[in-house]
C-alpha cells in the first residue's frame, strides 16, 4: 500500500495541473483570429470604459436603454444621419414574445415618433439567423474612421444572455461611418426593413 501512496503523491501534481487547466475551458472555441479576438476585445473594453456616458447617449437623444447588460436577447440599428435625422430599431425577445420598436426622429424634431408592435417567431428567425450567416458576433469594426460633414452613422448592437460560442461575450457592436461595406449594410437593413 505504501507502494501505492508513493505513485499517487508523484502522480498528484501532473493530476491537478490537469484538472486545473480543463477548468479553464476552450477560450477561443471557434479558432478565430489573433486580429477578431483583438477587435472584439478593444470594443467589449470601449463600450465598458464608455458605458455610463454611451447609456446617457442613448436615454438623452433616443430614450433607449443600453443593451450592455440587458435582460433579454436585444438586437438594435440606429442610423443617424445629418439631413434626415434619426431612426432607431430594435427588436427582442422577452419569453418567446417578440417585440420590435421604431423610433424616428426629423431632423428638427426632437419628439420623434414611437411604434411598438410584435413580430412573428419566424421574423425573429430570419433576421437572427441572417445575423449569424453574415457572423455578426464576430464582425470586425475598423479603426480608421472617416470623417464627413455630412455623413451618416451606422450602429448595429446585439445582446445575448447566453454568451456567444465563438466570442465568449454576451454583447457586440459594429459601427461604421457613411458605410459602403455591403455585408454591413445588409444586416442593418434585416432591422431596418421593420415598418
């Protein structure tokens, strides 16, 4: 038996580094990139230094709620132009119930006009599935910006309660100015279509 005990002590440390490393799980799961996961990163790290002033942002100009740490999975398109004005979509999903909101604000109204309406679980499929298709939870965000007077500002948000598989995070935004990228594009319009 002492035989035994003296193998087990030698073999303890090999066991707990082991156990210890299995522990800490796959933290890239979907092999992405050094250049994704860095992107990723600089926005999650962005968005939490930001957060108090982008949630006054959001409840000054729009009165929407930030959906960094949010309650249910919330998608949200805001497109601000500087001709005509802002328009803000977004969508949830609240126990199987699927809710979209419209916000447009003209150019020199402030009030704006509010639309809530549900939306079918098969809407809801097509544009979350559409989103995963285009890899929005992976979708890079830019450094350069440009800049233009009179421009327009893309801003395409998801949250999810169950973090992302291949992220690990449960928030993402892609941004872009005056856009031209057509993947981009295209899954805003998914959100943009909702009338």
């Amino acid at each position: 038996m002492s035989k035994m005990k003296k193998k087990f002590q030698k073999l303890y440390p090999l066991l707990l580094f082991i156990f210890i490393v299995s522990c800490e799980g796959n933290k890239n799961p979907c092999n992405l990139s050094k250049e994704v996961l860095k992107d990723i990163d600089r926005i999650d790290s962005m968005f939490k230094t930001h957060e108090v002033k982008y949630t006054n942002f959001l409840k000054n100009n729009f009165k929407e709620p930030s959906i960094f740490n949010y309650d249910c999975e919330t998608y949200r398109f805001i497109l601000s132009d500087s001709w005509y004005g802002e328009k803000v979509y977004r969508i949830e999903n609240r126990g199987n119930k699927y809710k979209a909101i419209v916000k447009v604000f003209d150019r020199h109204d402030t009030a704006g006009k509010f639309k809530e309406f549900y939306i079918s679980k098969d809407v809801w499929n097509n544009i979350t599935d559409s989103l995963k298709l285009t890899n929005f939870w992976i979708y890079p965000n830019p450094i350069d910006r440009r800049i233009l007077l009179d421009g327009s500002y893309w801003s395409l948000e998801g949250y999810k309660p169950i973090k992302d598989k291949c992220t690990l995070k449960n928030y993402h935004c892609v941004h872009r100015q005056s856009p031209s990228d057509k993947q981009f594009i295209s899954m805003c319009k998914l959100l943009y279509k909702l009338k």
